[in-house]
C-alpha cells in the first residue's frame, strides 16, 4: 500500500486526545463484542458445539468446525467494505482507507477460494446481519452442518 500520509504518532484525533496510532493499537483483531463474541453466545446457547476458534486455515476463520469441514467469518462492516449504510467511509485519508478496505476484501476473496477449493462450506456473516437477525445467522450455520 506504500504506507499512510502523515505521522501517525504525532496527529490527534477526537478519541480523548489520542494519537492515531495509539487509537488504531485499541482496535481488536479478535474477540469484538458485535461480533465474535455475540455468535460465540449464540452458538453456546443454541447448544452448538465442536466449533473451533482462529483455527489455523487460511483466512483464520473465527469459527471452524473442522469434522464438517465448515469455517465461519464474522466480518465487521467497516473493516470488510460492506456496502450496509453502517460502513462509514473516512474522509481524512480517504485514498488509503479505501486501499486498506479493498485490500481486506481481496485477501476475504482468496481465502474463500482456498478454503472451497480444500473442500470447506464457507459462511461470511456481517456484523450487521448478527445484530439484526442473529436467528438467520445461526440458521444458516446450523443447515451447513447438518449431514446431507
């Protein structure tokens, strides 16, 4: 990507005063409560287990049921480009965020032709399919692991 305009230890933001750079340091790559985390729950209450967590394939899925053959992305709207009306596009740095979003979506695209191409049944949910139908999300797993 060639790298981010400006200093990202010395520039402010509104975030308490922090600097870019120790904002982004905060921002989880796993656990996060709108995602991970909630089908984590939902998954436990629903009684569905034998999943794995950040198993070891590519893309590192945040849930995998390697018995099935089935990994589950949860993919938050912004970091992934979603086009929902969640995803709120920078306008500082516009050219750079843009390339980062279209670079997450290009490496979402290759793992999901490594993992099909391996054999798994791949499930992408977006964050905001989990918190306004969090049913339909845990459906859509359940039917993928069924035996057929």
């Amino acid at each position: 990507m060639g790298g981010w305009p400006g200093d990202a230890q010395k520039e402010r933001t509104t975030f308490g005063g922090l600097s870019r750079g120790d904002l982004m340091a905060r921002v989880r790559s796993t656990g996060n409560q709108t995602t991970e985390r909630r089908l984590g729950s939902l998954l436990r209450k629903a009684k569905l287990g034998g999943w794995r967590k950040h198993k070891l394939l590519p893309g590192r899925p945040d849930f995998a049921w390697p018995r099935s053959m089935v990994a589950v992305f949860v993919d938050g709207c912004f970091w992934h480009g979603h086009t929902c009306g969640r995803n709120v596009r920078p306008k500082t740095n516009a050219k750079a965020w843009r390339q980062k979003i279209e670079g997450n979506r290009a490496r979402d695209r290759r793992a999901v032709r490594r993992l099909r191409k391996d054999g798994w049944t791949v499930i992408r949910l977006w964050e905001c399919q989990l918190a306004k139908n969090a049913n339909a999300c845990l459906s859509r797993i359940q039917k993928a692991l069924k035996p057929t």
